[in-house]
C-alpha cells in the first residue's frame, strides 16, 4: 500500500512539472525582444532570354530577426514561405546583391517580425550575355587512323555541317568558328559511315542543339 503512495507522488510530481515548463514556455514565447537568425528562400529575378549568370545565384539568405518568441517559432518552422524577389533590371552593371536593399524588401513582405540585418556582408554575382552561335563542323583529318597503307579515297561528308551553341557570349566568341570531331575508330580499312560526337568545351553553361553530327568518307588500299 505503502509503495502505490509512492508511485502515485510521483506520478503527481512529474505532471505538475510538466505543467510548469509548458507555463514556463507559454509565458516566455509571449514575450518581446528575442532575436533569431532565419534562413529565406531567395530569387534573383532578371531576364534570362537575354542574360545568363556565370556562378550559381544564391538560393537562400540567412537574416537577423526580432519579435516575440511565437512569430520567431512561426518563422523558424515555416517550410512553404514565398521566395523574397530580388530584381536586377542591368545584370551586366551589377556585381553584388546589395544586403540593405534585401533587408528593406523583407520587412516589406514580413510583417510578424523585424529583419534587422542581412547576415552575408555581400554576395557577389558576375553576368554575361546570353547569345546563341553558329559553327561549322570539321573532322580531325590528319588524326583518322587507318591501317597501314589505307587512306581516306573521297571528300568527308558531314551531316549536319553546322550546330548551334548557346551560352555566355565570352566562352562562345573564344571558340573561334570551327567545332571539330574525331573519328573514334583504330586501324580503319572500310569505307566509314557513322555518327560522332562533337569535342565540346567543358562548360555546363553552353547547351548545343545537337551533340553529334552523321560522317562519311571511302577507305581504299594504296596500289603497290
């Protein structure tokens, strides 16, 4: 009997202290004056049919927050809160999102809390125009390696003769006006007819409207 009075004080004890710590937390998160650092989601808004970024543009910003605890917790668990839009109307003039114009375009939208500053200095951002290029395709003649005494015995058609690059216009004037294939083949003694895939530049920001072209050419023996 002894011991159930036992279980039962504490039973007792530990649902009043429960109790407490939810009072305790009601009474806090009521309460003006806390600070928090909160991550947004951002987007850079500019035209993409005319200009292309040279490095990821950031996605998020992490701010400086004050208000009371429950607009905070409201924040800090929100996970479908509207992207904050940053326009840049000259993309090629503008090298760094400015952070005060960023704070003042969230206490615009957010009304629940204040934003007192933008945690990142700066970011920086670096644009380029977007254009599109024409180029004309060649084979790599003089590397076809063909088996000893066989060589290339017609004109090399290729098919299409032209491809279309589009990306920045700094990587694309600085490919001249050439793109070239290699036939892939070793010891060749066959007329060839194949598709190949054209040498690209390593860049992710270049898109082509085709990544191999159709090549044909007639092997024959030399006489002895």
């Amino acid at each position: 009997m002894k011991a159930k009075s036992i279980g039962f004080d504490l039973k007792a004890v530990f649902i009043s202290l429960i109790a407490a710590l939810i009072f305790w937390l009601m009474n806090a998160l009521n309460k003006d004056g806390y600070s928090q650092k909160i991550s947004f989601p951002l987007q850079v808004r500019y035209d993409d049919s005319l200009y292309i970024p040279l490095q990821p543009l950031p996605e998020k910003v992490l701010v400086n927050v004050s208000g009371n605890g429950w607009s905070l917790l409201r924040k800090a668990l929100s996970l479908n809160t509207t992207p904050i839009v940053y326009p840049i109307s000259k993309p090629l003039k503008t090298k760094y999102l400015n952070t005060t114009s960023l704070t003042d375009s969230l206490n615009d939208k957010i009304h629940d809390v204040r934003v007192n500053y933008v945690v990142a200095d700066r970011f920086d951002i670096e644009f380029d125009r977007k254009i599109s290029k024409t180029f004309t395709i060649k084979v790599d003649s003089v590397n076809i390696h063909l088996k000893d005494r066989y060589v290339v015995s017609s004109l090399i058609n290729i098919n299409p003769k032209t491809v279309t690059l589009v990306g920045p216009q700094s990587a694309l004037e600085e490919l001249g006006s050439f793109l070239e294939v290699k036939i892939p083949s070793k010891r060749l003694q066959e007329n060839y007819d194949d598709e190949v895939k054209i040498a690209f530049p390593k860049n992710s920001l270049i898109t082509s409207s085709k990544d191999k072209v159709a090549v044909s050419f007639e092997v024959a023996e030399l006489l002895k």
